[in-house]
C-alpha cells in the first residue's frame, strides 16, 4: 500500500490505544523518531538499509501514522516521551542509537536522558531538542483559534502542504500519498493540530518546563562527547540554519553535513548522499 514500505506492523498496547512500531532486523539497536505532520514512512529506506546490519525500531507517535488516533488523548511532549519509553521498556532494549527528525528530536532526546547511559549515538536531522522562540509565520498562523483547527484539521493544509513545502525535489505522486494517507479526516488530524499547538514559546506554556528539561538533559551527552552526526537541509522553513548552528555549538565534535539547498524532509532530498554516511556511522 505505501511505496518502499513491505514492513510487518507491530502493536503495543498503551491503555486502551495501540501504538504502532516497525521492528526490523538484529544487533544492536537504533530507534528512528519522527515529528509533524510525518509518520515512521518517512524513514522507509533508512530502515531497509539499517535494518541489514542493525536492530531497527521505527515507532509512529499516538495520533501519528498507523497508531490509534483517540480524540480525548493528552497529546503533548511529555506524553509522547513517556509513550516511546514505555514502548523500549516493553521491548527490553537497553543501549540504543537514536535517528531523530523534527519533533523527534525534543521526544527521542528526552528519552535518552531518562535512560541513564544508554544512549550510544545520534543521528541528528532538522530537529530541536531545545528552547527557542523561532517560529515561522506559516505554522504560527495554524495555531490561531479556531482559523488553526480549519486549517489544519479541515483542510489539511500542514500535512498536505509538507509534501510540497519540506522538499526542494518534487516528491512523486505515490510517496506524497503515502504522507498523508493516516490523515484523511477531521478525527486523523487530531495529532498534528496538537502537535502545532505544543510548541512551547513562552514559560507559560504547559510544555515548556518538559521541553526545558530536555534541554537540560543535552549536558551530559555534551560532556560524554556523544558520537554525533548532523545530516540538514538548509532550505528549511522551519528548523533552519539558526537551528543547525545551535547543535553545532552545543555538540562541537559532532560529524556535520549540510545540504544548503535540500528541504525538511532531508532524506527525501538526500537519501542517496546520506545513506552511506549513516551507514559507516552506525558501524563505527
């Protein structure tokens, strides 16, 4: 049904929702995080060429991809951290390497500083796992009452509009499909409008202090000198080159590549150039 996609789907029971995740391949373990408005389809060929030589776990957040979309759920940072590290407890891993992309930066981080020293390394895609009060005009205007539900929910202009805006290279009609085929409705938006309004600009916001500790949490991982590589498209509306410098200054020693005129969606743009260097990055 989703190109590139053959994965066996697998189910893990959050109360009364499912949680779905790909678990592809064996050794050591890399957890692959997505953000907004994607699903785990966006690491489809990262998976078939990690899962090779490696453990792969691809998680779709609650209200995200092929997981259950509840219409009364908390959907906020703190729940999504929770919910993936629920899912490693379930699944016994334990040392493990992080593939992170937009929210799943803040999420994917924010697990590994609950789990002591398990974290070994991270590959680092237009993502934040810190404050900032950047915020593009387009994503801010989605989060206006009312106006933002129509927009996003009704008319699913922040899914349907990635699949043009997050690539510098025309996606083709079956991969653009396959983005935004777990929203087609009002209910399936329900996550993606809430994602939009958890960003957290101001100390007021209910996910400040989480997004907060998150940042916090990057010193140790700082200290330890955690092997890094940063793979960005600098032609990114939303994270962009302000975004990419920060990791810089925070992780100095980190491995950097930086694709001035690719997209958001990084490894639609550059999967050919990055597959090799996340390959000899996680045999390292």
């Amino acid at each position: 049904m989703y190109p590139d996609y053959p994965f066996e789907s697998n189910y893990f029971a959050l109360q009364s929702h499912r949680l779905h995740y790909i678990d592809q391949g064996q050794g050591d373990v890399i957890v692959m995080v997505h953000g907004n408005p994607s699903w785990s389809f966006y690491y489809r060929k990262l998976i078939t060429l990690l899962s090779k030589t490696h453990r792969v776990i691809a998680v779709d957040h609650l209200g995200c991809g092929l997981s259950d979309k509840p219409q009364d759920y908390s959907y906020c940072l703190k729940s999504h951290i929770n919910n993936l590290n629920a899912l490693l407890d379930f699944l016994k891993v334990e040392k493990f390497s992080l593939c992170i992309h937009d929210w799943g930066g803040a999420i994917g981080m924010g697990v590994a500083a609950k789990r002591g020293n398990d974290l070994q390394r991270a590959l680092v895609l237009n993502t934040a796992a810190f404050r900032s009060i950047l915020i593009p005009q387009r994503i801010q205007i989605c989060r206006w009452p009312v106006i933002g539900d129509l927009l996003v929910r009704g008319f699913n202009s922040f899914a349907a509009g990635a699949v043009f805006m997050a690539v510098s290279k025309t996606m083709k009609r079956a991969v653009a499909d396959a983005y935004v085929a777990p929203y087609d409705s009002w209910k399936n938006r329900v996550a993606i409008a809430a994602f939009v309004k958890d960003i957290p600009l101001d100390k007021k916001h209910p996910s400040y202090e989480t997004l907060h500790k998150v940042e916090q949490g990057l010193e140790k991982f700082q200290e330890k000198k955690l092997p890094m590589m940063l793979c960005w498209g600098g032609n990114d509306f939303c994270f962009n080159k302000k975004f990419y410098d920060e990791w810089c200054q925070r992780f100095p020693h980190a491995e950097k590549h930086y694709f001035a005129e690719s997209g958001h969606y990084i490894l639609e743009d550059e999967f050919a150039a990055i597959a090799p260097l996340a390959h000899r990055f996680f045999e390292n």
